[in-house]
C-alpha cells in the first residue's frame, strides 16, 4: 500500500453523513462569496441600481435580464468550481477541510468534465428539488446519494 492509499481491507471508507454537509456549507460559503462580484458586476451593466419598482407593475426587462444572467452565471460557476476543484484535487475546499474526497467507483480515480456535470448539476438539481439525495443518502451504508449514484462517485474519507 502506497503512503496516500485510502483503502481499508480494499474497500474504500464512506464519509460520514455529517461531514459531507459541512463540506457542502463551506462550499456553499465560498461559492457566495465568488458570486457577489459577479452579481454586483451584471447589476452594473444593467442598471438595477436606477431602475423603479412599483407595486403591481410588471417586473421591468433590466431585473429579468439581470436574475437570468445572475443564474446562468452561478451554474457556470458551479460547475466549473466543482469540476476544476474535482480534477486538481479530487476535493472541493470543502471537502479537503474536512479530509474528504470524491472518488469514481470502482477503479478509485478522480472525477472528470462530465461525470463532474452528472453528479454536481444533473444530480443536485434532482436531489435539491426532491430531497431524493438526502434520502438515499441515510439509508445506505456507503452513504452515497443519489447524485453519487447517478455518475458512479463515492465521497470517501482520508483520515486513518
């Protein structure tokens, strides 16, 4: 065994539920942190800052342009926060906080472009709406959700 194996009796060790969502607040709080630029960028260009809103009134083109380009904005930034993390480390800083990583079954490599895609937009887009991650997530042992399921990931545990 190599000095960086993370294998235990040849399997790999799940982390554990409770770490993984700390991983994914801290996330989470970088990700606003890189998205209030970004917002306070389109707000600029599109002059929401001189914009009147009135009770009732329909919501002006210069708003809807900027909620539009503020959500395509944070699903490019996801996606590429996830998958350049995925592929430089096999963790978000997050998860390296925590000594977590993701690894892709059964061979144990780094995640790639596109199961980082599947797991971290397709995935959570599915189990956001439905809760269907967290749910599988505590009834099974690996604790893998279903977005792990989906691209055929495991979030594993470094610690010894």
């Amino acid at each position: 065994m190599s000095e960086n194996s993370i294998y235990v009796k040849d399997e790999f060790v799940p982390a554990k539920i409770w770490r993984r969502a700390l991983a994914y607040l801290i996330d989470q709080a970088i990700l606003i942190v890189l998205l209030i630029p970004i917002a306070n960028l389109l707000g600029s260009f599109f002059g929401i800052r001189n914009v009147k809103l009135d009770q009732g009134a329909e919501l002006p083109r210069e708003i809807a342009l900027f909620i539009i380009f503020v959500t395509v904005s944070m699903f490019v930034l996801l996606y590429f926060y996830y998958t350049f993390f995925h592929l430089l480390k096999g963790a978000t800083p997050g998860k390296l906080a925590l000594q977590l990583r993701v690894v892709v079954l059964p061979e144990g490599g780094n995640v790639g472009p596109l199961r980082s895609f599947v797991r971290e937009i397709i995935g959570k887009i599915i189990c956001c709406f439905l809760f269907i991650g967290i749910i599988v997530m505590l009834f099974r042992k690996d604790h893998r959700g279903f977005h792990d399921l989906l691209a055929r990931t495991m979030v594993i545990s470094n610690e010894r």
